[in-house]
C-alpha cells in the first residue's frame, strides 16, 4: 500500500547520515513509487519534505513516480516549491516507429515475421496504447498459421482481443464505480470521443456542473478520468469509451 511505502523509505532519508553505515552512503539508492496520485496530501507532502530534505544533504537518492496527468498539480497543491523539485515529462501512447519495434523485435527473435500492413493495422487498432499493442500481438500471434503474421492475421484477432479487454481490464475498471460514477461516464461516452467539456456532460445528465461536482472528482479520484484543460475531462485510457459504448449505452 502507499503509505507503507512512504513511511518506509521516508525515515531513512531524514536519517540516513545517523542511521546508515557511511559506506553505504556513497551507493546510489533509486525510490520508485507508481499510482503516487493515490497518495493522501499528508501523504505526498511527508514525501515531498523528504525528497527536498535529501536534495539538500546531497545524499545520492533518485526518486521515480508515475501517475496520471494531475500529479503535477497534486504536488503543487502538497507543496508549493514541487514544481522546483521535479521534472513532468509526459508519458503516454507509443508512436508508430517505437509501437513497430516493441512488436517486431520479439517476433523476429523468434524466428518469425510481420508484414507492415499488419503492424500498421495494429498500431491503427490499439492507438499505441502499450497493453492493448500487447494483447492484439499476443492473439495475432496465436493465430498466424503460418511464420509471418499477415494483416488477416490482425484483422481476424481483434474481435477475440476486444473481447479479452471487455471482460478483464475494462470490466474491472467499471466495476469499481458507484451508480452515480458510472451514470457520469455514460454520459460522457455518449457524447462521443473526448475531451469532453464538463457543461456537456452536466447537460447530457440534465444536472447543473455544480451538482455534477461530487461524482468528477471522485471519478477522477478512483482514476478513470483525468482533466485535459481548465473544464474539459477525458478517459484516462483509450479506448474506455467504446467499451462503455458497446456495453452500457447498448443495453448489453
């Protein structure tokens, strides 16, 4: 959990010179934490003290987090000088060069191949969301009859591929919602391809952005959401939306 891992790796920090034998001193000491927009605000700001604290003291210590987009501004809101402290840089769907060769390489080490029209068809199908480039390789993979992996190939994998996300990754992450989170990505969905502006959505629900206020923020809490822009939300992974689509707005 979180705060085991903060409250772990936080008091070695303040007391590193007092507590750690000194040779262990000159080792670099790498702290990762993923998920760090589930952190309390007494939690990340405990964190970011401690990080300021061993910048200062010069102690060789790198710390790595990943999140969503609002990291950013959840750590300036713990602590004012984070944006001195740290670097963002954004980190999201593959490009087409690096998607073709984290799916070529471990194909042609085993021997086989992919034609290019099946990797174009694959990164057109995935939107270069590494998971969802896992999966489709994986089915194509399975399927090919033969020792290059064809655009058939993809084509014929992708209704077992969507099928294999319904049921694990998206179902999972929709069944973590209450009634009223669920009722407010509907609506979003509904409305097509994000971003998607929050008068909108308040709109499509027929609620005023006020009264809309509570589900936001808890849905973006629980990280399915994130905010793109100053009144604009959007789906944190691709591809959600036409999930909720196929199943909720369905009837399935």
């Amino acid at each position: 959990m979180p705060k085991a891992v903060i409250y772990s790796t936080t008091f070695p920090i303040y007391s590193a010179r007092s507590v750690v034998p000194p040779k262990l001193l000159t080792r670099g000491w790498v702290l990762l934490i993923d998920e760090v927009q589930y952190l309390s605000q007494k939690d990340l700001s405990g964190l970011i003290v401690a990080l300021h604290r061993m910048s200062q003291d010069g102690l060789p210590i790198v710390f790595v987090g990943a999140g969503l987009p609002q990291v950013a501004r959840l750590a300036g809101d713990a602590k004012s000088y984070a944006e001195r402290l740290f670097s963002y840089p954004a980190v999201g769907a593959l490009d087409k060069e690096a998607a073709s060769k984290a799916i070529e390489k471990p194909i042609n080490d085993q021997k086989a191949t992919i034609s290019q029209e099946a990797l174009t068809t694959v990164f057109d199908m995935t939107k270069g969301y590494p998971l969802f480039l896992q999966e489709l390789a994986s089915f194509s993979w399975n399927n090919a009859q033969g020792p290059q992996i064809n655009e058939n190939d993809v084509q014929a994998s992708y209704t077992e591929t969507i099928k294999s996300l319904d049921d694990g990754f998206f179902r999972v992450r929709l069944d973590r919602l209450t009634k009223a989170e669920v009722q407010f990505v509907t609506s979003m969905a509904a409305l097509g391809n994000g971003p998607y502006p929050v008068s909108d959505i308040a709109k499509a629900m027929g609620r005023t952005q006020k009264s809309i206020g509570p589900a936001r923020a808890s849905t973006i809490f629980k990280g399915m959401i994130y905010s793109t822009d100053h009144g604009y939300l959007d789906f944190t992974v691709p591809l959600f939306a036409d999930f909720i689509r196929r199943h909720r707005l369905s009837g399935e």
